[in-house]
C-alpha cells in the first residue's frame, strides 16, 4: 500500500524512531508498503518516520545510479565506521522539490537487521554511502536540512509551508465537492 510521505516541518519528522523488538509479517508489510511508498515518489530511499511509522526501519535502492547496488531494507541499521568525505547534493521525499550540498563521509560501514530478523553488514560507497547516512538521519528525527545553513532552511522551510498550504487547500475542496455528491446519492437511493 502506498502511503502519504510527510513535508517538512511535520513535527513527527523531528521525533527519534524505536528499535524493533521482533522481524515478524506485520514488520514486513512495513517494509512491503515503504517500497511502494518510495517508488511511487520516485525515491532512492525511506525512513519510516517519513510515513508516521517511528520505528527504526528505512529501505533504499539505488540501482537506477548504481547498477552494481540491490534494494535493501534495514531494520536497526547502525552506522559502524565513517570514511572519507564527500560533497552531494542530496534531495529529500519529505521536502519536495529541494536540493542542497551536504557533507557527508564516503564511505559507511552499517550493521542491519534483514527482513528475515539476519544480521547483516553492508559497506557501501557513491550514493548508496550518502542515501544510508541520510535514512540514519530520519531516525533520530534529523534532515537534511540540519545541515544546510540557517538561512537556506529557513527559505526552505517558507517554502514547504507554501506547499502544506496548498495541499490542505486541496483537500478542504475534495471534501467540499465529495459532500453534495454523497446527498446526491442518498436521494437516488431513495
Ligand atoms: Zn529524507
């Protein structure tokens, strides 16, 4: 099931995720349902947070830019070593339309629960590297924008609110519309 992604600055976003207990099928439908999530936007990766879900769960692909990469999903991913350093225009799901260089190391060692509950370990580099810093991130209610300058999130922020505006509007417009429609239906019923 494809779920909404949250803009930025929902407030959820800026909450810590929870370790999960136990890798079991509710867990995978997570999983399942963040894929889907993710490539209905056209994304490299998700957090959990991202759809309301704080639990420490994030999956990513990256194949379209790494062909040598596989989807992964991760369940307490933990960040092991940090290597190098590496400059990246990083986008996110949840702050539609913006990009800004961010610092990140290049290389990233992590240890991960599979969706079978196996200990993985994953060392990755080029936008894989990036995209597991930045999902790592998203569960300890961190965006990128923490790491841009105070001005540009600032400008960044206005923007989202434009956008937050927009889609309320939109959706007070369907109710308004679906209502006459639903009395309509009623009286034929009749
Ligand atoms: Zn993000």
């Amino acid at each position: 099931m494809v779920h909404e992604i949250l803009v930025w600055p929902n407030p959820v976003l800026k909450q810590k995720a929870h370790p999960v207990a136990k890798v079991d099928d509710e867990l995978r439908q997570l999983i399942k349902d963040m894929f889907e999530s993710m490539y209905a936007a056209d994304g490299v990766g998700l957090a959990a947070p991202q759809i309301g879900v704080l639990k420490n769960v994030i999956v990513l692909d990256t194949t379209p830019r790494q062909p040598d990469s596989h989807p992964v999903a991760m369940v307490n991913p933990e960040i092991l070593t940090l290597e190098g350093k590496c400059l990246y225009k990083e986008g996110c799901l949840s702050v539609p339309g913006e990009a800004e260089d961010v610092e990140r190391a290049a290389i990233v060692t992590a240890r991960y629960l599979d969706e079978h509950g196996d200990s993985k370990t994953i060392t990755a580099d080029g936008l894989l590297a990036i995209a597991i810093q930045h999902e790592c991130d998203h569960l300890k209610g961190v965006m990128f924008v923490d790491h841009i300058s105070a001005l540009k999130r600032e400008v960044i922020r206005k923007r989202m609110k434009k956008i937050q505006a927009t889609i309320e509007e939109d959706r007070a417009e369907e109710a308004a519309a679906a209502k006459p429609e639903k009395k309509k239906a009623r009286s034929e019923a009749r």
